[in-house]
C-alpha cells in the first residue's frame, strides 16, 4: 500500500508508516532526503491536515489499515470515523418540530436526523425510508434522500446534473466525458466526473458507471426487501484523527529520530508558530532541550495571554469542522511560564457568558447567570492569543438546581467503534462524572 502525506505531521507520520512496512509516495523534498525516498507513483491512500491542524483526515482505498497502525502508537487521540455516503433503510421515528427535522431509527441502536425541507409526503412513524449519510453533526448522523454512489472515477448522483471536478479542464477532455454520460442509460442520475477520470480509457470509465448502475439496482433491492433499519451501501470511509497534547508529544519524539525536533514542535506548529519553531530547531546545538523550551516559553508569554484583551477560544469538533468563542480575558493564572488556567468573558445581543478553560482539564466551563454548563473535551492547548480545544459535543447543563447531560452515551459509542483507546475512554469517562456533578 503506498500513502501520501502532507502537512505538519508528515515526518513524524512518514517515519512511523515506513517503519511499519509501507510505502511512502510523492513525499515532500526535505523528507525524500531524510528518509532517502523517491517514489512519486500514485498513492491508494491519503493523509492530510484536517483545517485547525489539531490532526489529520486519511482517506483513499482501505484507509483503516493505516489507522490501525496510529492506534497503536496513540493512545490519547479521537479516532473518527466519518460514514460519508453510507445508504440505509431506516425507520421513521417521529418529527422534532424544535429542528424541523424527522428523527430516523438505523442500525446498531444509531438515529439520524433528516431536514424536513428534503422530504416530500407524510411522516408516518413507523414507515421506512431510503437515506443517506451526508456526515455528523452535534453528535446526530446528518441525513439526504438525494443518493450518491461512489466509484473511483466517477460519482453518480441521484436527480443529479452532469458535471467535472474543477481540475477538468480541458474543453477536449470535458467533452470526451460529457460524450460518455450521453451514451449512456443513466434515467434519473447525474454524473460527477472526478479529477483523472480524463486520463483513463473510454471503455474502462463506461465500464465503471455500468457498474454503478447494477449496484443502485442492487440498493433498491435490498431496500424493497428490509422491514427494519439496516445498511444498504457502505459509502466510503474518512477518518479524522485528533490528537491530544500527549501524543503530540510522542510524535515529537518519533519526529527527532529524522530531524532536529524542539519539545513542543507539532503543538507549536498546529498553531502556526512555524516561524518560532524552525528558528529554534536551527539552534538546538546550542542549548539543551529543557532550556530551548524555557527560552520559547518565555518567547510566547511576552505576546500573552493578557488580562482585559481580547481573546479566542478556537474549537475542533470530531468531524474537523469548527466554531469559535471571542471575548475579553478576565483572568489569567501562570505558573513557571505555563498558562494553567484563564477566564474569558463573551458578550453579544443574547447576554454574557464566562468561560473558564483549565490546562489540566477534560472539559471547559460556561456559566451564564444562575446557569452552568461543562463542555468535554480533550485537554485545552493555551496561547498568547487564543486556545485550540477539541470537543466531543457532551455537555452537561444545570439550570434551576437540575442537571441534564446530552449525548451522555457517546464516549461508550466511541469505545465500541474503536475510535478511543481504552485509556482514553477511562479518563474521559472520569471526566464526564465530574461533569455531571456541578
């Protein structure tokens, strides 16, 4: 199997994949030198930086084999596995007119939720109904009943347009395809034409939608058949993985075996210090490790955090996507150049919430009056401007002296998927307790 990597992790990753048997392709010029590389082939699998950089999305052809390796080695990370494109029979549960959405029963105990907006005719609960996985949200598995079947390259869509990836460009290759598509008995599907489908043979690609074809009749099939909720179609498999400051440190570590590595060097990186970092790399034959990481903290500090400015707390939720909290610093507590904790308070048209952010801690603060709210999530990485924190979307809330907890069930979920380590699921579970009792 041959990976490509890309982004902040890519060396401590190459060297981790290289030293388990697989073959690195397309690697960056300085890494190609490090590790004496020079396959340029094309990759089956593809590891990249998700867009907070707090971790890498990998994504090709068995992408699993790969994250199996990293489980190995990471213990403190997120695991995500992101169903894009899966195809169910599911069962109408009822309607949350609070969303506007229509709750959907699917296998292994799952629920799904799925705009009204997209559904035409009557919600009868009890009824079935073909849906697709369109990702995650809040803990919800997102839901479309405009299908997609996936191939390697050329994607049909159901009610669909045909059209080309953006890096299609020739007018000769857009034609070529669009000659295809016409040629072929689609009936009411679209075709999306992914980028390289221009280089490959006419007959292979006519080949591939024949095929697509026969595996929608397939779905129908297995739809017509089901009286209970089930899978129908796999879709494809993405994986985002979110580390957590311990692993960042052992990456460091597996990093320093191929080059000069600063403590601290992909925590540094992923909130784009790179500048700092690689200034401090070009002297660590100068100092030591314990004093280079002195003279960058005490570099950091100069800039913040500073009390009564404003201030970000940047969050990554398991899927990469990402929201953030802007305030001003009300607090901040250091101790021999380490933040440890801060308080930050939020203000807009719905009124003012505090939040306090703790180094040591699985979870994150808000009160809001008479109100608090905990957030779980992994331990926070503290700056002079801002704070990356990645959250499970668990939270528990008190208000008027009782405590609710939403999706409360979801660590034991990620347990049962894989996508924690039994380590990481022991502390969080502490985490949640704690969470629970305010």
């Amino acid at each position: 199997m041959k990976v490509k990597v890309r982004g902040i992790y890519s060396t401590a990753i190459t060297k981790l994949l290289l030293d388990s048997g697989f073959e690195i392709t397309q690697a960056a010029d300085a890494i190609k030198q490090a590790l004496n590389l020079s396959d340029d082939s094309a990759p089956d699998v593809m590891i990249e930086d998700v867009d907070t950089k707090e971790g890498i999305y990998v994504y090709g052809s068995d992408p699993g084999k790969i994250v199996e390796i990293l489980k190995k080695h990471l213990k403190e990370s997120v695991f995500y596995k992101e169903d894009i494109g899966k195809i169910y029979c599911g069962i109408i549960k009822n309607t949350d007119q609070k969303s506007k959405s229509i709750v959907i029963a699917l296998p292994d105990d799952e629920e799904g939720v799925l705009d009204l907006k997209n559904f035409w005719g009557y919600v009868k609960p009890g009824s079935k109904i073909l849906v697709q996985s369109k990702g995650t949200y809040d803990g919800k598995i997102m839901l479309s009943t405009q299908l997609r079947i996936f191939g390697e390259n050329v994607i049909i869509i159901k009610n669909g347009f045909t059209k080309m990836s953006r890096g299609i460009r020739s007018h000769e290759d857009r034609d070529k395809l669009d000659e295809i598509a016409k040629g072929m008995d689609l009936k009411d599907w679209g075709i999306l034409w992914v980028q390289g489908a221009e280089n490959r043979e006419e007959d292979v690609l006519r080949r591939e939608l024949e095929s697509l074809m026969e595996k929608e009749k397939e779905i129908t099939e297995k739809f017509n058949s089901s009286t209970e909720p089930a899978t129908l179609y796999e879709g494809i498999d993405k994986y985002f993985t979110l580390f957590g400051k311990e692993d960042k440190a052992r990456l460091d570590d597996i990093r320093k075996k191929v080059m000069p590595t600063i403590p601290k060097h992909h925590m540094l990186k992923s909130a784009g210090y790179t500048i700092l970092t690689d200034f401090a790399e070009n002297l660590m034959d100068r100092a030591s490790d314990s004093e280079m990481s002195q003279k960058v903290a005490e570099t950091l500090l100069r800039y913040g955090p500073i009390k009564n400015k404003m201030y970000r707390l940047a969050f990554t939720r398991l899927n990469g996507t990402s929201y953030r909290v802007d305030g001003i610093l009300e607090d901040v507590v250091v101790e021999n150049n380490d933040v440890k904790s801060l308080r930050l308070t939020n203000r807009n048209d719905w009124g003012e919430k505090t939040y306090i952010v703790e180094a040591g801690k699985d979870y994150v603060v808000v009160k809001r009056g008479d109100s608090e709210d905990r957030i779980l999530t992994l331990k926070p990485e503290i700056f002079p401007k801002f704070a990356k924190i990645t959250t499970f979307d668990i939270t528990a809330k008190k208000e008027n002296g009782a405590v609710t907890v939403s999706n409360d069930n979801r660590i034991e979920k990620l347990r049962k998927k894989g996508e924690i380590s039994h380590e990481l699921e022991e502390s969080l579970k502490k985490a949640l307790s704690e969470i629970s009792s305010i």
